[in-house]
C-alpha cells in the first residue's frame, strides 16, 4: 500500500541498508532526534486519553491543527530505554506532521514492521502500532471534524 512521501522516504532509507547493525545504528540515531513533547502542548502527568495502548515504554501522542489543515504530532516516551519507541516517535512526527489528513489516516499498522523488521518482540510490535494507530485515528477525528464543519 502506498504510504506518504516522507515515510517512503524513510522506508527506502532502511531498505536500502542491508546489514543488520547497521540498520540498528540508523535506528538509535533517528531515535537520537527525539525530541520530548514541548510544555506548552502537555505536562506531568500526561493525561492517560493520550497513552498508547500495550506500549511497553509508556508513550504517548498529541496532535495540534496546522493553519493549512493538516496536524504537527507530538510524542513523550516514558520509559528511558524506549529506542524503538522515540525511534518510531521520530519517524510518525518527520514523515506525517504537516501531510494531508486523508494520506495520514491511510498508513497501516504493519509500518513498524517495515521499519523495524521482524526482530522486535511481540509486546514491541504491539505498542508501535499502536503508536501508528493513534495518530491514524487523529487524522481520521480531524476528517471527520473537518466533514461536519463544511
């Protein structure tokens, strides 16, 4: 299925990364770009509406409404140990923020998988897609929103 020109992007990136370690190097340096959801969008304690569910490292995901429509993503990780999860954070932020709703609320749940491989544990998975759902469901909210207000 075809994904949006950012998260190509990054796709094509991995892909084309054929040794292991290597991709794992990329990985802990896109997570390394994380950057914590800003103050003035959310503070201790988050509010548990916008935990994803199962992900082992206590993510989180807010959306905000650009002027031209589209939504800026924002994303705390809890869990100090949670590569994979600020890794993800990067890429759903970088490749969707600023795209138009309907190509953002057509990305499947499989993106980790494609990002990621199948080295990641079950509870793992879980969570990024979880992570890749939320942030579905905010561009579907923001669609639906946008349909009634017309």
């Amino acid at each position: 299925m075809p994904v949006p020109r950012k998260i190509e992007g990054f796709l094509e990136v991995l892909q084309s990364v054929g040794d292991r370690q290597d991709r794992i190097e990329l990985l802990i340096e896109i997570a390394d770009r994380f950057r914590e959801v800003p103050s003035e969008v959310a503070t201790r304690p988050f509010d548990p509406r916008h935990l994803i569910p199962h992900c082992e490292s206590e993510a989180y995901v807010w959306s905000l409404s650009e002027s031209d429509g589209s939504l800026k993503f924002f994303f705390a990780v809890e869990n100090p140990q949670g590569i994979s999860a600020r890794a993800m954070a990067v890429i759903l932020d970088e490749g969707l923020s600023g795209e138009p709703l309907e190509e953002v609320a057509k990305v499947e749940n499989d993106l980790p998988l494609e990002i990621f491989g199948r080295e990641l544990s079950m509870g793992k998975t879980m969570g990024l897609n979880g992570m890749v759902a939320m942030v579905r469901l905010a561009a579907v909210r923001a669609l639906g929103a946008r349909t009634l207000g017309e």
